[in-house]
C-alpha cells in the first residue's frame, strides 16, 4: 500500500512558524468591535457576534499535562535505542508532556506486556515499536484507542493499526522496511562489484512478524541479483548481546572460506562487525560488510575500513517525531503523519561530517 511520504522539513518549518506566530507573548491583541481588548487566552469573538472561538494555546511546551509512556526499544545505553531516547527526551523538553520510559530487550513478547501495563495506567498516549507485528498488536490497540489513548508507532510498520486509526493519530516514523534492506542490498552489490553466484552472508530477524520485512528486503534484492545466500536468524541472547554472536560469525567463517560480502540486518551487531571480523582473523576489507544504524563504535568501524556501507536510520527523529505525533494528536486533534527516515547512506566518503552528529548521540 503506497503511503504520502511527509516532507520532513517543511512540517518541522511549518510547525515552527506556527509555534512562533501563535505563542508568541509579544503578540498584540486585537481589539473587539466594542474597543475592548480580549484577555491573553481568552475567546477570538467571531464575525457577527457567533460563538466565540477558543484560542488554542500553542507556544512552548504547549503539551504540558499529557501523558506519555514511549518504548525506545531495547536496553539503557545500547547504542540504537539511546539516540531515539535521546530524541524523545528532546521533544520532552520542548513541549511539556510527562513521558515514562520503558525498556524491552528488543523482545517482541516483553513489548506487548508492557503495553498492556502501560494502557492500565490510562496515558494520553503511547509510542511503541512494532516489532511484535500486527497480529499481536491490533486487539490490544483497540482496546486502547476506545479508551482514549493516542498510540503510534516507530521504527517498525504496524500496516493494518495504522489504516484503521491514522485519522485519530496513529502516525508512523521510521524506515520503510523492506524498501530499505533492498536498498542497502543493490548497493552493496554494485559498491562491491558482486557477481551471480557469489556467495553471501544475510544475519537478521526475517522471523520477527513486521520487523522481518528489512530482512527480507537484503534476501530478496540478493537472490534477484543471483547471489548464493546464506541466511542466518539472530538468536534472542545475541539479540540482547552482541558478543553472544561470535561463536556464530567465527563458525560461518571458517566453514564458508569463499564468503564475498555479510549483511546485518541489527543496529548493535553492526557495530560489532570489527569485534566479530578480528574475532574470526579477517583484515580489514577483507569482505564487504554492510549494516544498518550509526554509533560511535560503528563510526570507528568505517574508519578503519572494517564496515564498508551502513544506511543510517537517523533515529533520533524516531523518538522527537512520535512525541510530537501524540502532542499534535492530543491537544490539536492532527491525525497521523507519516515519516520515512531511513534514507541515506554513509561510508568512508562521508564518515567525518556525520561522525560528529554520532559522537554527541544525535545520528
């Protein structure tokens, strides 16, 4: 189903403006037909004496009093999940609202039990990933929504939560998924001069319902371009521990001797391909390693030469943009925005200008 994709910086301008010529204290009030002057956050007195128009207060922190409970998604300090808690907590700052943090271990189960606790707290909102997929989520978010609850989604597609309650707020920011694995894919095949019959390494979660689609993606662009693909599921403890997978590399390796390229479809194991490539003896730029997702240690990887391409979910826009999704939802009625953050890639070419941003936890 194609979706409009929201142009990021023009509603970001829009709502800056907005923000400015709305809440601005400086502002002078009208005077009303009679001459008097109407109190600050008073009634606009419409034409011909109708019903008066409420004022809607939209300077800072215009969100004060909402609710929120927002699931960065895995563990305090890991590298993916810290930028879009950094992001959230942005957006906290600059509207108001009250947000409680929880996190998953990047475990679908674990995130809908803690939505249930959530909704039994009665928030204004909720944002969730959507990791667990549609089928466990949708009753669940119904329950929620006729209760009032604004919940929307990041990083992972809910598709059919997002059709049924997009007007009541239900937005959705991130990458789309399968979209972007075949893009890191075609890439990666063409940067790496990869030819039919080249054999691959494809680690990533292609069972996850939903989360499996960036997944399918990389398998999908790979077998189309005549790859011999070997794909390899993330187990639940490397999952929550990158160094848990490196008996799995180092195995792979040694039994595929003539392996071109890896792909890794997982933000935190990315960042340690140069971990899971001294691990198993291979130099650097010895195969091309492709990934998702920027931090520090990915960084450095580029650097020195061991991650050869990355595309960047930029998810510090995840976390500021569904906060301000429920905002907008709660206290202005706006239905539900679309965003697509994943859209660039990074390499050795372009590394020192957005390492920066990486290093203060904001790319």
């Amino acid at each position: 189903m194609s979706r409009p994709l929201t142009k990021l910086p023009l509603v970001l301008a829009a709502l800056a403006m907005a923000v400015t010529a709305c809440g601005s204290s400086n502002a002078t009030p009208t005077p009303t037909a009679g001459g008097s002057t109407p109190a600050p956050g008073a009634a606009t007195p419409a034409p011909g004496g109708a019903t008066p128009i409420p004022v809607a207060a939209t300077g800072a922190q215009f969100c004060a009093g909402t609710k929120i409970v927002f699931f960065p998604g895995g563990t305090a300090g890991g590298g993916f999940e810290t930028v879009v808690y950094n992001g959230a907590k942005a957006a906290q700052a600059v509207l108001g609202p009250d947000v409680q943090y929880q996190w998953s271990d990047w475990d679908p189960a674990k995130m809908i039990t803690q939505f249930q606790q959530a909704v039994a707290t009665k928030p204004d909102g909720i944002a969730v990933m959507g990791h667990p997929g549609d089928d466990a989520f949708d009753s669940l978010i119904a329950d929620a929504e006729k209760q009032g609850i604004i919940v929307t989604v990041m990083n992972t597609e809910l598709p059919k939560a997002q059709a049924a309650y997009g007007p009541s707020g239900m937005g959705y920011v991130g990458a789309v998924l399968h979209d972007a694995g075949a893009s890191l894919a075609n890439e990666a095949v063409k940067r790496a001069k990869l030819n039919k019959g080249d054999e691959v390494m494809v680690w990533g979660l292609k069972a996850q319902p939903g989360r499996g689609e960036r997944t399918l993606g990389i398998t999908d662009a790979l077998t189309a371009a005549g790859m011999k693909v070997d794909y390899y599921e993330i187990d639940d403890a490397t999952n929550k521990d990158p160094a848990a997978g490196v008996p799995v590399f180092t195995g792979y390796i040694s039994s595929h001797p003539n392996v071109k390229a890896i792909f890794i479809d997982h933000g935190n194991l990315t960042s340690a391909i140069p971990t899971f490539m001294k691990a198993a003896n291979l130099k650097a730029g010895s195969i091309y390693a492709a990934g998702f997702d920027m931090s520090p240690a990915t960084v450095q990887g580029i650097k020195d030469g061991y991650i050869s391409l990355v595309i960047d979910q930029q998810e510090w826009l995840q976390g500021y943009e569904a906060v301000q999704q429920i905002c907008l939802s709660k206290k202005f009625g706006f239905g539900g925005l679309f965003i697509n953050t994943g859209a660039g890639f990074v390499d050795k070419s372009n590394i020192d200008a957005i390492g920066p941003l990486v290093t203060s936890q904001i790319r």
